[in-house]
C-alpha cells in the first residue's frame, strides 16, 4: 500500500505502477486511492438502501 501512495505521490500513473506490480489489480488499487463513499459497488449499496430497493423482505 504504501508503495502505491508512494509511487502515486512520485508522478507515477496508476497503470505505470500496475505494470510495475503485475500481482496487483487495478480494482485493487481504485479500492485503496477512492475513498469508501465514491466507490461504485458502495454508491449503489447505500443508494438501494436509501431508496427503499435493497435488502430483505
């Protein structure tokens, strides 16, 4: 992780550094730069469950 911050903070693109560090994905890295409330699968979690769209019966 901190390799990623630290490689983001030199001026490295982000697909610099996946090709630097194949092991990693680049769902991997958006999950640790993004914060929690701007990832896709957490918007529509929060927005299913605001809405009334989402959840048990």
């Amino acid at each position: 992780m901190d390799s990623l911050f630290d490689h983001l903070e030199a001026g490295v693109s982000l697909d610099d550094f996946l090709d630097d560090f194949p092991s990693g994905t680049r769902d991997q890295a958006v999950a640790l730069i993004l914060p929690r409330e701007e990832l896709p699968v957490y918007r529509n979690t929060i927005h299913k469950t605001a809405t009334g769209c989402g959840g048990a019966s």
